[in-house]
C-alpha cells in the first residue's frame, strides 16, 4: 500500500493513546529533566519501528490457535537484558536453546510450537521498593538498563533518559540478528535436533535418551518421505517484552497505514505484569487500546472476577488470540488456586491463552544470599499447570520462562545438581535467576512428557 492509500485514524484513537497520562501509574522512575525526555519522545517516535503490523497480526492468529490446543507457545529469555549482554555469543545462544527446546515440545505436543524470545526489549524492571540500602547507603532501585545503571553509585543509579535510545537501538541490533539467525539456515531442524541428542546421550539425562532417539527417527522418516527440509529452515520468531516503561512503549506505538490503528512496534507482544496489572490504572488502559497481543501476568490471589474485568477490558470484542493469561502462582499454590480460574473462563465463546510462568512464584533466598529458584519447584508448577487444566477440561497453552544459552549457576538442582554453594560460581544475572542451557533442555524434556500424557 502507497501512503496515499493510507486509512486516517479516528481522532479518537489518537487521544486514546494519551489517556494513560491521566491515571495512576506505577513503577516509572523519576527522570532528573523533564525536557530531556520529551526530546527523547519526539526522537524515538521518529525511529523506524522494530516490528510490523503485519506480523503482529499474524501472531495474534498463531496465539489463538494456541489457546484453541493447535499450537504451543514457547517464551523464554533473560529476566532483564542488559546492553552490555546483546552480544552475538549471547544472542545466539538463547536462540539456540530455544530452538532445541521447540524441536522437543513440538514432538511432544505435536503441534507447531509458536517461539517467542523475553528478548530484544526486555530492558525495564518493576521493583518491590524504589530504593536499595547497602552498608548504610540508600540509592534509586535498579530498574534495568533502560532506566539506569545496576552499578551502586550516586550517577550509576541515577535514571538517564538518554538510556532509552539506547535500548532501542540495542533493541534493533538484537532483532536483526535472531532474524538472521532463524531465517539464515541456523535454524535448520536436523542440526538444532543433533545438539540435543549431545545433551541426551550425557549420563545424567539418560532419561531422555528415548525420547531423543524417536524424535530422530522422526526426522529420518520426514526426509525419506521428502520433506523439503530448505523451506523448514525459516522459522517464525516472534519477540516480546514486559510493557512497563511508558517512555518507551508509548512513542513506540504508532498508526498502521494499512488500518488506522495503534500498534506497538517495539515487539509483536506485550506483557502486564503483576504489579501493573490494575484495571483502572495507566497500564491496563494503554495496552486496551494497541492491536499486539497482550498477556497479563497473575498471582495466586488472582480473582475469577479480577479475570473477567481483564477480559472486558482487554478483550471487549473477544478476538480470538488477543489475551493471553500468564499464571505464576508458586508450585505450592497452583493446584489449588489455577482450577477455578480455568472454569471461570471455560465458558467463554473466545477462551484467553493460558501459559504457564513457573519461575516467579517460586523464588527463595539461598543460605549463603543468592536469589534462586529450585528447579524441583519449576518442574512442580509446570506439573501442577497441566493438572489442573486436565481437571477442567481445559487447554495448557504454553509455558514462559527466564533462561539464557549460557552455562551459569543461578538455579538449584537440575541434572548438573546445582547447590548452594555452587550458585556462587557463575551467577550472572542482574535481576531473576535464570535456567541454564542444561536446565532449560531438561525442562522442554520433562514438558514434552506432560504434553503425551
Ligand atoms: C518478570 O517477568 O520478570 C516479572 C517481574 O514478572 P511478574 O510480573 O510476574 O512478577
Ligand atoms: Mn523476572
């Protein structure tokens, strides 16, 4: 379509996307200069989009079919990018694995799996208190790359609009290259499946030798049945982030020519998290009125009635891939708390994807002070989310999770046995701990059973 063909948006539409402006808004900082960030406004709204419209709206198709039992949605990634970890290595690494994690959850699930990277804009974090104390000290709270420095001191902590162009631009060097990676032959099934045989044939995950060596024979048989294997090596890849930083996401947001609406092109989908999540604050409304997908994130004190204002507000028109419902309740909660939010929902003609998050319900101090998660826990929340679904009768349509492709030491347990003492030696994240690439593969294994059962 030529711009003369471009469809004029309501006016209404427009003023729409300020209305967040007048209601309460939680976890933004306080910018030193107001000025500066409106220049960084009027700058990023004039930056190339990261994403189009088009693909958001082939997304929100693929996520309905997710939360109709045909597909599966994999989202994974770092709890906070940072600028100085968007290199190369790294990036590939996390695509790597996520990749091998499909290929397992799409024989497991037998369905296509819709991948989605927590990447290429995971750069904001909400934070339990705005400052942090250390030896005496109280400094601004980190609130991730985009906002400030993670470095304890006075200017470190300081937030710096000028951290948001940054983070676009970090942002589009990260897009650029999973897009090269999943459409330039790295993606390729047969070499993505061979790494995971590696990881099956180790001892210590014997276990899912079997499952391995079927998905091989899997493979074989494709090919001998002439599967075009050149055209299997694109692969979708879609990236989203936690809409949290308003200076970001609004200028972001921009008209589609094609249709007069609002779209966030700063990914295909965006997440609420659970403490923005409020129906009449600033979050909620902004996301109301953007055509991404939107997922919201829910704690176990999570209402059938807090569920249905979402959906109303969220989804009035109930279209069908639109809402996506992200539970992180704690493993000891789910089974109680996950059931009577399913059956709240079940009726609805147009029922919201419901994912899995097990990671942040389930997160404790180590003795010797380390942020953690036990992989036990992760693996019971999972457990407990296609239990409850099976109670139902309803569909478990994906799981969402904190992993990086790289070797560190930030959760407990896993076939490497991770302990407390061995958290020490390579924790790197700055936020949440993170799965590591052996605790990520054994978790899309452990999925995969649940998805045959
Ligand atoms: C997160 O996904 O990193 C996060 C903060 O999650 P939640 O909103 O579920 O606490
Ligand atoms: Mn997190």
């Amino acid at each position: 379509m030529t711009s003369d063909d471009a469809i004029t948006p309501d006016p209404e539409t427009i003023a729409g996307l300020e209305r967040w402006r007048e209601l309460p808004i939680r976890q933004q900082p306080e910018w030193p200069d107001a000025e500066a960030i409106e220049r960084v406004h009027r700058e990023l709204a004039l930056m190339p989009p990261l994403v189009f419209a088009g693909e958001v709206d082939r997304l929100r198709q693929r996520l309905a079919q997710a939360a109709d039992g045909q597909a599966f949605l994999l989202q994974g990634g770092d709890c906070a990018e940072t600028f100085a970890g968007a290199t190369a290595d790294n990036i590939r690494a996390r695509v790597r694995t996520l990749l091998q994690m499909s290929i397992v959850l799409t024989y497991g699930a037998s369905v296509p799996v819709v991948k989605m990277g927590r990447m290429a804009g995971q750069f904001a974090k909400p934070r339990s208190k705005d400052t942090e104390t250390r030896e005496g000290v109280t400094l601004p709270a980190y609130r991730g790359d985009i906002v400030n420095d993670y470095a304890f001191t006075e200017g470190g902590r300081q937030p710096d609009p000028a951290r948001i162009l940054r983070g676009y631009h970090t942002a589009a060097s990260t897009i650029n290259l999973v897009r090269a990676f999943t459409t330039g032959g790295f993606a390729d099934m047969r070499e993505v499946h061979s790494w995971n045989r590696g990881f099956a044939a180790n001892p210590a995950n014997a276990r899912y030798e079997q499952l391995a060596t079927e998905i091989d024979r899997a493979v074989r048989f494709m090919e001998a049945a002439g599967a075009n294997f050149d055209e299997l090596r694109d692969v979708e890849f879609y990236v989203g982030h936690e809409g949290l930083l308003m200076d970001y996401e609004r200028p972001m947001t921009r008209i589609d020519s094609r249709t007069g609406l609002p779209y966030n092109t700063s990914a295909h989908f965006i997440w609420i998290g659970e403490r923005t999540r409020q129906l009449d604050e600033a979050h909620v409304d902004f996301c109301s009125r953007i055509r991404n997908p939107i997922g919201v994130k829910l704690g176990p004190t999570t209402t059938p009635d807090d569920l249905k204002a979402l959906a109303d507000k969220l989804n009035p028109d109930r279209e069908p891939g639109r809402l996506t419902f992200i539970t992180r309740m704690g493993a000891g909660k789910i089974r109680a708390a996950l059931p009577p939010l399913l059956a709240a929902m079940k009726d609805e003609e147009v029922k919201p994807l419901w994912v899995t998050d097990p990671m942040h319900g389930n997160g404790i101090t180590s003795s010797t002070g380390y942020k953690t998660r036990r992989f036990d826990d992760i693996v019971d929340e999972v457990k407990g989310f296609f239990e409850a679904h099976r109670e139902v009768g309803t569909h478990p349509g994906g799981i969402h999770v904190e992993l990086t492709g790289d070797d560190v030491t930030e959760c407990l347990g896993g076939s490497e046995q991770i302990d407390e003492l061995g958290l020490e030696s390579r924790y790197a994240s700055l936020c949440d701990p993170r799965l590591n690439h052996m605790q990520s593969l054994e978790l899309a294994f452990l999925v995969a059973e649940e998805l045959r059962a």
